[in-house]
C-alpha cells in the first residue's frame, strides 16, 4: 500500500495558509461554481455514498443525516457547525480552523447547498480565539471574494455564515445543547423526538455537524467517492448494519508520550502504532497502561487491547463506547487508575448539565466516592456501588436525555473492570494522595 | 378507538384524545410516578421517574418491545402501545432515581411543610429504597428566604424538577425563575431584583413537589395532615376558580387551587388565595341587633328575626313599598329565598341588583415582558370582583323580569318610595359609600345583612351578621354560566349565621335549610337554572346552558 498522504491537513504547514489567495492557489473553490450548480439531493447523495460518518463521536453517516430532512420545506432550513470542541484530549478541529479555515468554509458551501440552507451558524467554544480571528478573517475575505452573501458566483445560491462563541460548556457539545445555547438559553439538551432536522434551531430543520466532517465533505465532492472508500476499512461482511469506517481521520495523541501530536491517517489504525510511530512512544521509557480510544467518555483500552483498530467498530468490540473524536491519551504505568478515573469524573460532573436526575446525581456521587477512596477511606464495596451508579445512567439504558451521560459512566465501567486490581490495591493500602479529609468537602 | 394495553389491561383511547404514558396508566387505575411533568407545562422529561417499559403491538398479536426504558410523560399512547410499568427492571430504575433524589437532600421532614402531601416521601414509601448508600458529606445550599413576597425557598430540598420555572416562563410569562449552576450544584434561583411576585406567583408553591417552594403565609401554620379539605370555589372574581378550602378547628389555613378544566383548569391567583382573611377578621359583624332610633333593642336572633319579618310584613301590606338589593356575592339559593320571600309578602315588591365591583380590566396570562397578553390565553382574572352576579341575575329576572340596577334603586329610595328595605352586602371590599348610605337615611325599616361593618349601618334597624363564603353552601355561577357548588368548611363566628339559614328561618320555612332540596325546587321554578338540581353540580360543577337548551 502506497504511503497514505494527508488530505485534510495537505495544506496546515504552508505559509500563509489561512488566506484565500493561498488556498485558492492550492486549487481551493475551484470548482465550487460545478458543484454549486449541481442538483442538491445529487450532492447529498455523493456524501451519503460515500459513506462518510460523523467525526463529532457518534459517528453516524453524514449524508444519512442530510436525508432526515423534510421534504420540500418551505424553510429556512440552517447548518450549525459543531466547533465546541470539548472533550478532553481533542484537538483536530481546532488545528483545522486555525491553520486551514477556507476548507472548512467550502465544507460548509456544500453542505448548505445540499441541505437548501442559506444560513449556518458556526459554534466556537470560547477559548478557541485564534480559530475565531482565523475564521472571522476567512469568511470576511470570502464575502469580499463573492463566494459568501447573495448569488455566489452567478448560481443563485445564496449562504450566510455566522461565527458564534460559546460561553464554554462540555454540554454544548451535544446537538440539541448547542441548538439550545445558541438559541441564548441554557445548553440543556432537547427531549428527542423531534430530532433536529425536523425541528432544531428557532423550531426549523437543522442539521448539526462536525468540523472535520464538513472538512471531509470539501474532498469527497473534489476527489469522488470511489476515493474516499479507497481510504480506512470497509464494512465487516458479518455485520450488515456495519456502514464501515471509510476515509482519513485526525486522531489526536496526547498524555505520558514523547511527542503529543495530531496527526491524519486512515481510519483503522491501531493505537500501539499511533503511540509508537506517531507519537514517539510513551515517555521516560516507560510502558504504558491504558489508553484512552477517543476521548475520556469513551473508556479505556487495556495493554491486550493495544492492537484494536481505532475505526468506528474497533474500540465497542472491546468494551470501550465507540471511536468518539479519536482522542487517544496514553496513561503510563506509573500512574494510578484511581486518580485517573477520579479527574474523569471530576471533569464530568464538573460539566453535567445537570437537567436529567440520574447524571446530575450520579456523576457528583462517583466523584465523591472516588474522593473518598483517594483519602484512604475506601472500602471494596465502594466499587461495586461504583459499578452500579455508572449502568444505572447514560441514554443506552434510558434514562438519560442525552448521551454524554454515557460518556460520564464510561470511563468508570471500563476502569473498574479492566483495572479492579489498581482499586484493590489503593483501597487495601489505605493510601492517601491527598492531605486531609477535609477536602472531601472542598471537592466538586 | 385506539387501544392501549397497560400491564396486561386494556383500556379505550377516545379519537380526540391525546394522552402520554401516565395518563393512559392513570386510566387503568396504575399510577406511574413522575415529578417533572405537569398537565398544564410543557414536557422536559428531566426527571426519569417515570421510566416505563413500551412496545408495539403487531397486528398478528405479537408485541415488539423496546430495549430500553423510556419516560412515560414524553410518550403518547398510541393505537397498539403496549406500557409496563410493574417489571423488575422499572422498579430498579425508579429506585436508582429516588435514590439519586435522596443523596443531597436533608430529609428534614419533621420540621418541612410539606410532609405529608410531599412527592418525594411517597413515592419513597412505595417505590424507594429504605436506606442510603450515601458514605460522603450531603451538598449544603443555602435557603434563600426570599424569592417573592408570599415565597421563600428551601434550597436544598429541591430536586430540580423544574416545574416552577417552566410555570413562570409558560403561564404567568414574567419568568422570574430560572436554574443557576451546574450539575448537582444547580439551584432554582430569581435575578437579584426581580422577585416573584406576579399575580400567579402563588401556584409555584402548590406545583412543588417537595417542600422546596413554601408559602409564607402557610410556612410553620398547620401540619399538613390536621387540615381537613372541602371543595368550594373562590369568590374573588367572576372566573370562579376551584379551590379546596383547608381548614383546621374551624379556622382557614390556605386555598389551594383544584383542577376543573370546565373553570380555570390547574391554578389560582394570588389575590384569591389569599383573599380569605377577612374571615376571620376581628372587625366581623357577630351580634344580630333591632335597633330603635340608634339604641340597641334587643340582641337575640329569633327576636331580631322576628322583628324584622313583621316590620316586612307591615310595610308590605301598607302603603310603603318594600324594596331588596341582593348582592352578587349571595349564592343562587339565598338569592332564590329572599326574594321568593318578599315576592310572597307582596307581587309589588322592588328588587334590585347590589353593587358589582369592577376593578381595571381582565387580567390575562401569559404575558411577555413589555406586558403584553401572548396568545393563547393560559389564565384570566376578571375584573369583575364578585362571585354570582350571573347566578343573582337569573334569579332576579325570573322574580322581576328584568334586573334593576343598584344606582336606580338608590334613586328611588332618595325619592322616598319605600318604606322598608333589605339590603344584603358580602363584599369584604365593601359595597356601599357614606353617600350612597343617605339613600337609607329616610327608610322606615332597614334591614342589612352584611359581614363586615358598612356605612348603611348607622342607618340600620335591624342588622343580621351573615356568613362568609367558606360558612355557607350554595351555588355559585361564573362568567361562562358554569354553576359550582361552595361548601360549608367552618362555622361563622358566634353571633353570625349563615345566609341561607337567616333567611330560611325569616321565611318561617320548617327545620333546618336544606340547599339540595332547595335546588330542586329552584330547578323546578326557574328553568334557566334547570341544570343546578343534578347530580352533575358536584365536582366539577355544570353549565347552565347545556341543560337549558336540552330541556
């Protein structure tokens, strides 16, 4: 197999790559009249046979999604772009605004124009202001350049984009949270049905997507589908509701490793490689013990399960959510599970919206049992009582509105029970890494 | 029809009907818990407490069930749905939810007003766990006294339904509430300035379904399980809501609204949940009295009773003429007697409407911040401050064929027409002005049964303290012709009789006044009313009109 090239991050070390000269000297936009004057339901379908899934976490077939839309609605219809980048240890989207916002802003030509939507609404987290000036820039040089505002480029097609930033919150991250926040209201997420493109932002169709997905649409309307399935792995024949995990992917490596990086490759690769040779292995000669899949939500791998494939399907076949935003994060073998778990769930009940009973609760009361234990006061017990609050919540169960409730449940199931030794033994050693009791109170 | 099967019951779902989960169960007689979903808000199923099992029924009679547990308030039951509510694995998941309510509230139940009628102790009782699991420090949030006049909230027994919120945002409009925080750290909260203090702002505390949300006025009064409650409706404008009256030895302690979509569906307003007081006002009218050129003659009520039926009786039959203002706070049946009464002494009687108070212009709700009413109307208070003019009126038509109004009643008795009048009052607010009062200052006799004291009683000859609206029984009719029945919750002070039994024994009727027995003989007589002698009157009450137009 040939060396894989990178496509969505062809462009991120040149100079001056953010301007619109630059990227159109790159062959950028320069077919975006073609694609602009094809038929909307044609480039929908371009994407949903391509089978290009969501980059956001849940990975579900981006032009799929798209087909959820009413039918000959009178409209408006509108685009939210999903840049509230939060999970820990994720940073692509990130790398792609700042360094290459103009493909992004094609992205989102095509996607609007496959969707009949002539206003996306960008949502940035806060703290992402160099994305922000980067694309506040670009969608200014575009509206100078005709490529945004009323009839670009003589096609008729009309395309607003507006850059909203956040106010910082894990939960907007979750669709209808993001519709919620951007309507100015409090992210709580939205009881579904009605899913989003029947009725989503200002009670209008709206399709949400991620960043990167948007980036990928851009390539797969450029290079053609039969391209796009050349890249990443391809439905398993067993499992016919498999859609397969086709195309490039940014996984993002971070943690106890020599060389934290971003780097694009297809889908499938193994997160011993990504450590080894893409992340100058785990640092101080160390061994590492868990890594995270994507993102802490999703769980953790074990050592044995350092060869599982990061597609969409790799990391549920051994216990872990899903791929989620293909965040991976070394933990070396010096560190203890406990107090890994305990910062996932600090950050998760931290960030619980606090709408649904069993999160609100649920996350706060694992961080406060895992508090316990740090302070010396665990007993076996504890992880049982653990084990049951984590399956008690999340959306697969059902008894969660949204599914980063999963997300919070997950990283305790999966510690717990690829890592009861870690617990026993920091339980049965009475150890404190803390200096008093009294922050068990003081702890969120 | 559709069919819906509920734990192995089936039960009809009529075409217009569109019911979630809950409410089918409800039909059967099941209950399925829930804290967050209201009738009348809209639904958030944040809750979970009422996580059921639903499937599908095939036509070929097998039934498809979903895998995973769903909440009852935000599915609707459809031709085919199939909902269990009793399974192990629903029983776990509301435990694991009672549990998860539990571990940051102070379960200070002895000292919160809500025991006793508290959501979270019940569905404790029947569905919850009997202990704690909970090994770390609760979460301690700071009462915050106040959140409106009448409101002070108990932080940290809330459970964070959100009903309250979703109330001021959806039926009152002013959206003072709101959640701040995150996470198990949430609390409901008001903008530093902006208290809830809207004219709805009362119904927060009925919505709560702990003790969260306490009324003042109620806070530390009564344990809820001394009071005994009847159902009645308040008197303080002409929408006539449903109320229960909750009283304790003979002594109110609150109102509280009851549902009856046919009034005013869930709610009340604050002025007349609060509106009781008077009852129990020092300044009652408690000593029945003949009075002869202002002295006191005798302070017994047969004797004043007897007074005064002669006094009507001699001026009937003389040359003077006897004129009545019947107020529109009299029910139906007080209404009936008095002037069946009078009409009896003499056809050429006068009758006269009292004095309707009318204060600004209806009040409606939801409105926005500029003030606005948003469209659909969700709750209207009259401007029209009295309880039964509607009622009043019917029967004044019946007896006089139109109705005269009080300004011209009071003309006539300036010009010196009558020589005996009875005057019935029952405004707390008061009915009659200093002026006005001089109208009476030349009549022969002046009978006034009234509650509290009034200018005209200088001018009295005879003086009956009457009964408030939670001390009598009776029939209300609203602005829409909805006839409701008030109920006898305590006994008047000493020195006051109800209404219905003044006139009663000033009629010479025999026994005690029996309104059943009375509604039926009005319902005889004044086909108008035809509708008050049913069965229907009780609950909900029933429209005048339907039964007229049947008859």
């Amino acid at each position: 197999m040939a060396k894989f090239e990178p496509v969505l991050f062809a462009r991120i070390n040149k100079p001056d790559s953010t301007s619109l000269k630059s990227y159109m000297a790159d062959g950028g936009y320069a077919r975006i009249k073609d694609i602009l004057s094809m038929a909307p339901a044609d480039v929908t379908n371009i994407v949903k046979d391509a089978g290009l899934r969501g980059r956001g976490g849940a990975g579900f077939p981006c032009g799929l999604k798209w087909t959820f839309l009413p039918k000959d609605h009178p409209g408006p219809i509108y685009l939210c772009i999903n840049a509230d980048e939060s999970e820990p240890g994720t940073f692509n989207n990130r790398i792609l605004m700042e360094k290459d916002p103009h493909q992004l802003i094609e992205g989102i030509m095509i996607a609007c124009h496959a969707i009949r939507s002539n206003s996306a609404y960008l949502y940035l987290r806060y703290e992402y202001g160099r994305s922000y000036r980067a694309l506040d820039a670009a969608v200014k040089e575009c509206y100078a350049a005709g490529l945004l505002g009323r009839n670009i480029k003589g096609t008729g097609f009309n395309l607003d984009i507006v850059l909203h930033r956040g106010a910082g919150a894990y939960i907007c991250g979750e669709e209808t949270g993001l519709i919620e926040s951007l309507e100015g209201k409090r992210a709580w997420p939205r009881i579904k049905p009605p899913f989003p493109a029947i009725e989503g932002l200002f009670r209008k169709p709206t399709i949400v997507n991620n960043v990167e997905t948007l980036c990928c649409v851009t390539h797969i309307l450029y290079r053609g589908k039969e391209w796009f399935q050349s890249i990443g792995v391809p439905p398993d024949p067993n499992n016919p509701r498999d859609p397969g995990s086709y195309g490039p992917k940014l996984y993002c490596v971070s943690g106890h490793v020599n060389k934290p990086c971003c780097v694009e490759l297809p889908l499938g690769v193994t997160a011993r490689e990504l450590v080894e040779e893409h992340a100058g292995g785990v640092w101080k000669g160390r061994k590492a013990k868990a890594i995270v899949p994507g993102g802490i939500s999703m769980g953790f791998l074990c050592e044995k399960e350092f060869d599982t494939k990061l597609d969409f399907a790799g990391p549920g076949k051994v216990g872990c959510l899903g791929l989620g935003t293909a965040a991976v994060v070394v933990v070396d073998d010096q560190t203890s599970m406990v107090d890994v778990l305990f910062n996932c769930c600090r950050f998760m009940s931290h960030e619980s919206c606090g709408q649904c009973t069993p999160c609100r609760e649920g996350t706060a009361w694992m961080t406060k049992i895992l508090t316990r234990i740090r302070v010396g006061q665990g007993r076996l017990e504890d992880l049982d009582l653990l084990m049951e609050v984590a399956s008690s919540m999340g959306i697969i169960p059902g008894t969660t509105i949204c599914g980063l409730s999963d997300g919070a449940a997950w990283p305790v199931k999966n510690a717990i029970s690829k890592f009861r030794g870690d617990f026993e033994e920091y339980i049965n050693s009475k150890r404190s890494t803390m200096t008093s009791a009294q922050q068990l109170m003081e702890v969120h | 029809m559709a069919t819906v099967t509920v734990n192995g019951k089936e039960v009809e779902i009529g075409a217009n009907e569109r019911l979630n989960c809950i409410q089918a169960a409800a039909k059967v007689g099941d209950e399925i818990p829930a804290y967050c979903w209201h009738p009348a808000l809209s639904v958030v199923a944040s809750c979970r407490m009422c996580l059921v099992e639903v499937g599908d029924k095939k036509p070929d009679g097998t039934v498809a069930m979903q895998p995973k547990l769903v909440p009852g308030c935000q599915t609707p039951a459809k031709d085919g749905t199939v909902i269990i509510s009793d399974s192990q694995k629903v029983k776990d998941a509301r435990k694991a939810t009672l549990e998860y309510l539990l571990l940051n509230h102070p379960l200070d139940c002895p000292t919160c007003d809500q025991a006793g009628e508290c959501y979270l102790q019940d569905y404790s009782f029947n569905y919850g766990r009997g202990y704690s699991r909970l090994n770390e420090p609760k979460n301690i949030k700071p009462d915050k006294t106040y959140i409106g006049d009448q409101i002070t909230l108990f932080t940290d027994r809330c459970i964070m339904c959100t009903r309250c919120v979703r109330f001021t945002r959806e039926v009152s409009g002013s959206a003072e509430l709101q959640v701040v925080s995150r996470g198990s750290h949430e609390e409901i909260d008001i903008f530093p300035g902006y208290p809830v203090n809207n004219p709805l702002a009362g119904n927060v505390v009925d919505l709560c379904p702990v003790g969260a949300l306490c009324s003042k006025d109620f806070l530390y009064q009564q344990r809820v399980w001394w009071l005994k409650s009847k159902d009645s409706v308040c008197p303080g404008c002409s929408t006539g809501c449903s109320i229960h009256v909750d009283q304790n030895e003979e002594r109110v302690y609150r109102l509280t609204p009851r549902e009856n979509e046919k009034s005013q569906g869930h709610f009340m307003c604050d002025e007349g949940r609060f509106g009781w007081k008077y009852t129990h006002s020092g300044e009652r009218l408690s000593s029945p009295e003949v009075r002869t050129n202002g002295l006191v003659t005798a302070n017994d009520f047969d004797i004043v009773l007897a007074s005064a039926r002669t006094a009507l009786k001699k001026a009937a039959q003389g040359k003077g003429k006897v004129a009545a203002v019947l107020s529109p706070w009299m029910t139906v049946e007080e209404a009936y007697l008095l002037a069946g009464l009078l009409k009896g002494l003499s056809a050429n009687v006068t009758l006269a409407m009292g004095p309707v108070r009318i204060e600004g212009g209806d009040d409606q709700f939801p409105k926005d911040v500029k003030g606005n009413v948003v469209q659909p109307v969700k709750f209207t208070i009259h401007a029209e401050k009295a309880p039964n003019r509607a009622g009043v009126e019917l029967v004044l038509q019946h007896f006089s064929g139109d109705v005269m109004p009080f300004e011209e009643l009071l003309r006539l008795s300036s010009a010196g027409q009558f020589s005996a009048v009875y005057l019935v009052g029952g405004d707390p607010e008061g009915w009659i002005s200093e002026i006005q009062a001089e109208a009476f200052s030349k009549v022969e006799t002046v009978i006034v049964q009234d509650i509290l004291p009034s200018p005209v009683l200088k001018h009295a000859t005879h003086i009956l303290p009457s009964g408030t609206f939670v001390e009598r029984e009776g029939v209300f009719v609203n602005f829409k012709g909805l006839a409701q029945l008030i109920n006898r919750s305590v006994r008047g002070p000493d020195g006051t009789r109800p209404d219905g039994r003044l006139l009663w024994d000033l009629a010479e009727r025999p026994g005690l006044v029996q309104t059943e027995i009375l509604r039926k003989e009005i319902a005889a007589t004044i086909p108008a009313l035809a509708a008050i002698s049913g069965e229907g009157l009780k609950g909900q009450g029933v429209f005048l009109e339907e039964v007229v137009t049947a008859v």
